[in-house]
C-alpha cells in the first residue's frame, strides 16, 4: 500500500492536460445542441401539435394521448437524427440522485424483422423495476412497480445514444417518490397564491414564477490519489488526515489563475453543459485548495433543478475523462472550507416584473415590501422546517462551522431594506399619506433605487439573505438535490402569501381601502416575523443565545432536525397547500433517517477496516524500527548516560504511538460493540438518533489520534495520501 501511495503520486504529477476540441461554433450557436426545445418542437412537430404542446408546458394542461404520439414522432425523428437508439424515463428517486432504464427504439415489424418506434405511450408513462428505490414504505417490499410519468415543463435532450425523458416519479397509489412531483406541486402552490397578491398592485398577471439561481461548488482530485484512499472511495469524504502545512490561510487560491490541468476540465465540462442547454455563466476557484465553483444564469425553478442534477452528473464524467474525481462531499477534507450550493430564489410574473426588485414608484416600494415581508413570514413560521430541507448527514460537517452559515435560520436584508420595514411598522396610515391636490392621495414611501447591492455589504453568515432583488439560500449542500430545499421554500411562502391575501381581502371587506388593509397588514407581519431578521455576525455564541430567546430553532442533532417535517404545522402547510399528504411526509423521514444512520454506520466501518488494517500495522512496524535502533545503540554504547541521551526521543516516539495505537484500537472496538448494541432498535427514528448520539462521536475521537500518529510515522511508510497531496497535486 505504501508503494501504491507513492506511484500515484508520481503518476499524478506526471499528467497533463487532456487537450480539448472547441467547437467552430459560437456557444451561442451550439447552445441546447442536444436539447428538444422550442426551436426543434416547431421544426420536427405539426403546428397544431406545437401549439397544444406549448399549452402544456405554460399552462400545464393535460395532453391528450392522439397529441404525445404525434409529438413522440416528431422526437423520434429529431433523435434519430442526431444518432439515438434508445430512451429512458430520467427520474430523480429520494437517493440525491438520477435514475433511467434504457429500450431500445426497437419494435417487431411481425413479418419476421424488426423497426424502430416510439409511441406516445412511451413518451409519456413508464413502468420501470423500481422496488429497490427508498420508498419509506409507501410500497411494500414485493410491489416493484412505480410509475415515471413525463414533465412537458423540462426539455427532452440526448445523452450519447440516448434519448432522455426528464418525469416524475410515484407509486402504484399516486404518491411521490422522488423530488421533482412535490416540487411541481409546491411551485403551482406559490404561482397561485402570487398572483393572487400580485393583482393588488397588477391586474394583468395571470402566471408567477419561481427562479433558481444555484452556484456549485466542489473539489478536483487526482483520480489514482483517489483510488488510494479508500475512505474517499466509499464514503466521499476523508475519515483521517492531518491538515497540510499550507491550506488555504494564504487565500492564494480563490479567484486565482486556474491550473491549466483544471481548466481544461472546465473547458469541456462548459462546452458539453451548454450543449444540454445549460446555461454556464461563472467558473473560477474557490477558496480552498482544489475547491472550484461553477454557476449558471437563473432559469426557472423546476428546470434549474434538472439541469443541476444533470449537471452533476456531467461533472462526475467529465472529471474521469481529464484524470479526475469530483467531490461533492460537503466536507471531503478537514481544516478547510466545504462545499455548498447557494440558491438564488426570487418570483417573476409573466408581465416581466421581479416581485423582490424594488421598482421606482411608490405603489412599487409597497408591492416589493408586501413580497419581502411575506417572504420572511413563510421563513420565520418555518425555520425550522427549511433548516430541515437542507440538513444530512452530509450537509451537517458544514453547517455550524465558520465557514458556512450557522445551523439556525436567519435573514440579512440590509440597513436600506430593515429601515424602511421599521419605518412602515411604526408609521400610522396617516403617515405614510400625503396629500397632492387634484389627484388624490398619494403614498408617501420613498423611492427605493433598483439596485441596492452597493447599499450594504453582504452578510456572509446569513443562511437566507436578501441580495437585491432575490433570496439567497446559503445553506444548501453542495451534493444535495436543490428541490428538498425549494419545496419547502416555496410552499412555506405560498402559505404565507395566502394567509396575507385571506386577512386583507378581509380588511377591504369591512370597508378599508385596498392600500390601508395592505398597509395594516403588513404591520402585523412585519412585527410578527422580526426574531427572523439578524444583521449581525451570525457565527458568534451570542447570536446563538440570542436565536434562543427569539424562539427560533437551534437544534443541531441532524435526526432531530428531520423531526420538523412532521411538526403539525409542517404537515397542516403542506396538506393546505396541496403538495404532500402527511404519509407521504412520514415516509419521506423515514428515508432521511435511513438514510442517515447507513452513511453514520458506513463510515464507522471503514474507519474501523482503515485502523486495523492500514494505521494500527504502520504505527507498530515504525514503533518496531524505533525499538530496533534503541536496541542497537543499547548495545554499541556502555555508557549508560550516553544510552539514554542517544536513546531518549526514540523512546518517547514509542511511547506515543503505543499511546495513540492503543486509543485507536480500544475505541475501535467499542465502536464495533456499540454499533452492535444500536443495531438493536427497529425504531428507524431511534436507530438513527443513536447513530448520532453513540457511534458518530468515535470517528472524531479515533481521527485525532490517527491525525497524531500521521505526524509521527516516517512518511515512507504512510500509506495513505496525506493532505498535501491531495489537495495540491492537479
């Protein structure tokens, strides 16, 4: 193992760029090469067949059966074209991942030989063998059967010889097994409830839509330095590893010159994403060493997350191509910065206007404050639950740490932004009336600039901040499928935007104006979700203390975290909201807890295997050269001052590894009898907060004394890749 270590080593520094083919064409021209869009629908589709499909995917009618064959011709054709053999329903099951089945195009011509179809039928539903998917038991065990059924909204694109049909995916019985059919359900939810309060200001909006911005970071590593490391390998993280002697306290990595190796990496990667219609906009370094970002333009929300799953699909590929493994493991090193995935959400109706950009008319300043306050009334009521949505086993390295925001939820808006709530809040009506003659009334709310991101710098600690005309949700993990955080994101202000419509239409009822009832309205909101509202450093203990008092949700044990989802105002929300019954949200956190305990137990095993096997052996072959040279010099010296003068740092060194082995060893074990008593619970929930509890503090406490032994072994018997190898060879 040893040897291997320093052969991929060499071998890494050894490669070189894997040179990359641009395209003749402009990006603009080769953009959604691969992608059945607008474009291709007119071109390979009859024009009433383009027309019914266009209806579909704005307006989300149903397409009739006669419609979806004529527009599974007009695909076919398209793919064939372009080289396609067969099709898969592109599915996202509860895994944090993608799945497909792929047939083949082929069908029996019955005259003894075969043709290439592909029917409406096969466009539009599948049945694929899906038993082994977590469904938390919403399906029992013999019943494999699990419905994909096609998403008109996000476009039908080609991955080698495939055809890819993005669907959604749910049981026998009609409820959800993956991400994408809740998250449809949350966005129509906030569609319906925006525009109802978008008219107040805009009687010509009929359609609101989310939008998603996601920046994706990660790390490159060498693939043979990869492979070295079995805890990388099985775990995507690494269990052991003393921090380098450089990181990254120089901060000369981010935004630096990119390695040419990595470059080219980005190169293809960017080519190969706008080709599938994804829209990259920023790639630069992060501020860790080999840690890198990629972001694209927003889009709309459901297609953004697509196009991210795929995205991280794409990167894993195209990674292995140049000589690489990307890890999106939030925390795949120790003593350095993770990875996350900021969300960039904000609502835009179909007349073109951003409901959190601020405008530069009054009757503009109260619509921007109606939507950023119900955008926080949503956050505060469930703060928890939105902690909840981007919480894992993962994720839980990151969160907490002085490097990502802090494991309670909170919003910055900025002095501009918080002074003019406050001002609303503790303005009568009359004060925010002035009178202008003949022409009425008019509103007396100061004009608010339409770009307001110079007005106060960014709070970097805040896990929802507001950036000028958007939401940034800051807490996302970097491997995580965006839609768990934006369902409940969307629902939560669906729900609060509904409430907000319910009490002003009540208010104008009972005679008020539309302004005044508005206006007394949002006082009440303002003053109700204030605890939400922190500018300040929110990594400091006070803030900590402070969160407490405001009521906010400060638990940080990942299982207990999921027990929001079932909390019943997160079931009464999402039930009202028509985006996921009460079932389905049980059986959603029995897959998270799940899901937690074998990732807990995963790596508990590996450390366990890499202890025994790799460490404990190294340690006591190292301890055993130490005892040989104090034996030697025992025996070539008579002196017994000089012996022990000679000998006096060998003994320490090998009382230090007996110190640390016999630690490692010892708590070894009693992981492996703790695991076996924890083992025990069938409750999944139990079982999953026991992993946290009882097994998961033993894999820090073990790393701390591998991390020491690391500094002690002679590097050439180190087995394992240390840090400075992995993080600065690309």
């Amino acid at each position: 193992m040893s040897n291997l270590r320093f052969k991929v080593v060499e071998e890494a520094f050894k490669k070189r760029p894997v040179e990359v083919a641009t395209p003749a064409e402009r990006p603009s021209e080769y953009f959604a090469k691969y992608v059945f869009n607008q474009e291709k629908m007119f071109k390979y589709l009859p024009l009433k067949t383009y027309k019914r499909l266009r209806e579909a995917i704005e307006q989300g009618t149903p397409l009739p059966m006669s419609v979806a064959d004529e527009v599974a011709q007009g695909m076919k054709q398209w793919a064939m074209s372009m080289g396609v053999t067969h099709c898969t329903h592109w599915f996202q099951p509860l895994t944090e991942g993608t799945a497909e089945k792929h047939d083949a195009f082929l069908e029996h011509d019955w005259k003894g030989g075969m043709i290439e179809d592909f029917s409406g039928k096969e466009l539009v539903q599948q049945v694929p063998a899906a038993s082994s998917f977590p469904n938390g038991g919403i399906r029992s065990t013999f019943e494999a059967r699990g419905y994909s059924a096609w998403d008109p909204a996000s476009p039908v694109f080609i991955i080698g010889d495939t055809l890819m049909i993005p669907t959604v995916f749910i049981s026998y019985t009609g409820e959800a097994l993956d991400y994408k059919a809740p998250l449809k359900k949350a966005l129509a939810a906030v569609d319906k409830a925006a525009t109802a309060v978008a008219k107040y200001f805009n009687e010509d909006v009929t359609r609101v839509s989310a939008n998603l911005g996601w920046e994706q970071e990660y790390f490159l590593v060498d693939e043979g330095l990869y492979a070295a490391r079995p805890d990388l390998l099985l775990t995507g993280r690494t269990l052991m590893g003393h921090e380098s002697s450089k990181n990254q306290q120089m901060d000369d990595h981010y935004f630096g010159a990119i390695p040419e190796r990595v470059a080219e990496f980005m190169r293809d990667l960017e080519i190969q994403a706008l080709e599938l219609g994804i829209p990259c906009k920023t790639r630069h370094n992060e501020v860790a060493p080999n840690q890198f970002e990629l972001a694209p333009i927003f889009e709309e929300c459901n297609l953004a997350v697509d196009h991210n799953m795929l995205l991280m699909s794409l990167m894993r590929n195209v990674a292995r191509k140049h000589g690489f493994r990307c890890l999106l493991h939030e925390k795949p090193f120790a003593g350095i910065n993770g990875s996350g995935k900021h969300n960039n959400w904000s609502l835009t109706t179909d007349t073109g206007i951003i409901l959190h950009a601020p405008g530069k008319t009054p009757e503009d300043a109260l619509r921007f404050i109606t939507f950023v306050v119900e955008t926080l009334m949503g956050v505060y009521r469930h703060n928890g639950l939105l902690k909840a949505s981007i919480m894992s086993a993962t994720n839980a390295h990151r969160l907490g740490a002085n490097e990502a925001p802090p494991a309670i939820i909170s919003s910055f808006l900025g002095k501009q932004v918080s002074e003019l709530l406050d001002r609303v809040e503790h303005s009568t009506t009359d004060e925010l009336f002035a009178m202008e003659g003949k022409h009425g009334v008019k509103l007396d709310i100061p004009q608010i600039p339409e770009l307001m991101i110079d007005n106060t710098d960014r709070n970097r600690t805040s896990p929802f901040a507001f950036t000028g005309n958007r939401f940034e949700f800051r807490a996302v993990g970097s491997i995580a499928n965006c839609a768990s955080a934006m369902i409940a994101l969307n629902t939560a202000v669906a729900e609060a935007l509904t409430d907000f419509k319910t009490r002003v239409d009540a208010r104008i009822a009972a005679g008020a104006s539309k302004v005044c009832a508005i206006l007394d309205t949002l006082r009440e909101d303002i003053k109700t979700c204030k605890p939400i509202r922190f500018d300040g450093n929110g990594y400091s203990d006070e803030w900590k203390e402070e969160a407490a008092r405001r009521g906010l949700d400060c638990e940080t044990s990942c299982p207990l975290i999921f027990d929001r989802y079932l909390d019943e105002a997160s079931v009464d929300m999402f039930e009202k909201m028509n985006v996921m019954h009460r079932h389905e949200l049980e059986a959603r956190n029995e897959i998270k807890w799940e899901t937690y305990y074998k990732k807990i137990q995963i790596e508990s095993r590996v450390l366990g295997d890499l202890c025994m096997n790799h460490i404990i052996p190294v340690a006591t072959k190292y301890q055993s050269v130490l005892a040989d040279n104090v034996h030697k010099l025992q025996a070539a010296f008579s002196d017994p001052v000089k012996v022990k003068e000679l000998t006096a740092y060998n003994i320490t060194l090998i009382e230090k590894i007996n110190k640390h082995t016999s630690f490692i060893a010892d708590n070894v074990e009693a992981m492996v009898e703790k695991r076996k008593v924890v083992n025990k619970n069938e409750d999944i929930r139990t079982l999953a907060v026991a992993y946290h509890d009882e097994v998961a503090p033993y894999l820090d406490a073990i790393r701390y004394h591998i991390d020491k032994l690391e500094l002690i072994v002679e590097d050439d018997m180190w087995t394992l890749p240390k840090y400075r190898e992995l993080l600065f060879i690309r």
